[in-house]
C-alpha cells in the first residue's frame, strides 16, 4: 500500500483562514478616506488525534481506511496525530478608486506579528499577501487572551492591528465524544452546540479523503460553509451577525452527502481586533481558535 503523503496532514488547516481573508479582502465598500486596506486572519486549530482510523493500535503498518494517517517526522513507522498549527495569513494593499473593485495588493512591506512579547516577520508572498505558519517557525504558537498586535511599514508609513486573542469555543457533541468521531447519519442536518456566544463563529465541513488536492488551498471543497464569499454576505455580517453568534449552530443536511465517509468539521470563533486610523474602515484582523471534530456519516 502506498504511503499516504505528509502534506494530507495539512488538510484540516488553513481552509477557514484563506476563505475568509479571500472574503474580507474583496469588493469593499468605502465610508471613510483612507486609501490602504488590509485584510488578515490568526487562526490556531488543536492537535487531533485519528487513532480512531486504526483497528488495532498494536498495528505496525496503517490501516488503508481511506483517510491519510499523517508520517512523523521520525520514530514510528507512522503517527494518528494531526500537529496543532497556527497559520497567519495577511492582505494588504491599494484600495481601488471607485470603492467596489478588487483592492490591488502591495508587496515589499514589512510585516510583524507580535504575540505578547515575542516579534515574528512575515513573509512576502506576493500581489499583497503575507504569511506564516507554525510549520515555518515552531515557535509561532497561538495563546488563550494573549495581546497580538500586526505591524505593516509600507513606503515610510506604519499601519497596525491590534486584537486580544479568544479561547477556542468548545462544541459540546465533539467534546463528549473525544478522541472518537461523531457518528451522523448521513444527508441529515447536524446541530451542534456552541460553548459561548461572545464571538462570531465561522463553520467550514470538508470531506476528508486521499483525493484531496492540496497543491493548491484555494481549490480544497467544501460541503458547506458559511464564511462570507462576497461583498453582500460580508455586509450582511456586518449589519447583523446574529446568524453566526447562535448557541446551536445548524449544519444543513448537504455537509454529510456520502455515508460511510469522513468529514473534518471546523468551527471558528473569530474576534475582531482594532484597526489604526489611516486603514480603510472595512479593514479586519479576525483572530481566533478553531475546534475541530470529525464526522463518520452512517447509511
């Protein structure tokens, strides 16, 4: 049987985070002067454990059971844990002149995130975007309340965000049943239940398989989500976020369409940080924790 890749392991990450940057950094509607615009999520996802996958833990070899078992990077001959991971991801730029076209990105800035008192530089991605990940610097670690403050100099001026990171929101159905999978049955809705309701809270399902590409993070499916994807979702948010502060979140039947497969289901309490005032108003600095879960739909 042919290994699975470590790169699958990455899967359960970055999905949320790169929606809903790609969601605040587009098509923005202007009320204020300012002409810079940024747009930036600090999202952490737990360590998850899928010994589950496995028959027998005694096993030296994985068990083929469709889902990819990610590769340590030594020891065993192989590892049920997905790592936790913290992944930043940054836009920044020009905000286009009639107020509701694609804001152009700016490279060559430098860009800090500080995490209480510890500084990490991000890298320069291109066409305005910057990022980092626990994968390119160990150290980059997502804390419960600790102060994050984003720094951009950009042709001699200094723009920042600033944000008090939240706990994770617990689900109760995931917690009652940890480390195992929530059984559901299948092409019918899940209701889940939210620890708190102090932050808006962002669910993305995928189905997780050795036939996800991740080459590319902007093609990964989803069976659903409710990340804003357009200017008109986002004003919806802004005007009215109590559909994303509910207490039982409702995942439409369509998240579960297969029986007998594996869903990764990530729900992400977000905070939104402050933004200095020579920022576009819409600009945003979403920084949260997610709690992820896995679904096995029944027939």
């Amino acid at each position: 049987m042919q290994s699975p890749s470590p790169s699958r392991t990455r899967m359960l990450v970055a999905v949320l985070p790169l929606a809903v940057l790609l969601a605040w950094g587009c098509s923005l509607v202007d009320s204020v002067q300012a002409d810079k615009v940024l747009a930036g999520t600090v999202i952490a996802t737990p360590e998850t454990d899928l010994m589950f996958l496995l028959p027998d833990a005694s096993l030296t070899v994985p068990f083929d059971s469709g889902i990819p078992i990610p590769l340590p990077d030594g020891g065993l001959p192989f590892s049920t844990k997905v790592p936790a991971q913290t992944v930043a991801a940054i836009f920044f730029g020009q905000r286009a002149p009639d107020y509701t076209s694609q804001p152009k990105g700016i490279a060559g800035a430098s860009v800090t995130l500080s995490i209480d008192e510890k500084t990490f530089a991000l890298a320069d991605q291109g066409s305005g975007a910057y990022g980092l990940t626990s994968q390119d610097d160990a150290t980059f670690l997502y804390r419960d309340d600790a102060d994050l403050k984003l720094t951009v100099v950009s042709g001699g001026t200094t723009y920042t965000a600033s944000v008090q990171a939240p706990p994770k929101d617990e689900i109760a159905q995931f917690s009652a049943v940890h480390p195992w999978p929530l059984e559901h049955t299948a092409n019918t809705e899940l209701d889940l239940t939210r620890g708190n309701t102090d932050n808006v809270a962002f669910s993305t399902v995928i189905e997780v398989n050795q036939n996800t590409a991740l080459t590319d993070l902007k093609s990964i499916p989803s069976t659903f989500t409710d990340v804003p994807t357009t200017a008109l979702d986002l004003l919806d948010l802004v005007a009215n976020d109590s559909l994303w502060k509910r207490k039982v979140i409702p995942l439409p039947a369509k998240s579960f369409p297969t029986p007998n497969a594996y869903y990764g289901v990530l729900i992400t309490a977000v905070k939104r940080g402050e933004t200095s005032s020579n920022l576009f108003t819409a600009s945003a600095l979403l920084v949260g924790k997610s709690d992820l879960g896995v679904v096995k739909t029944r027939p």
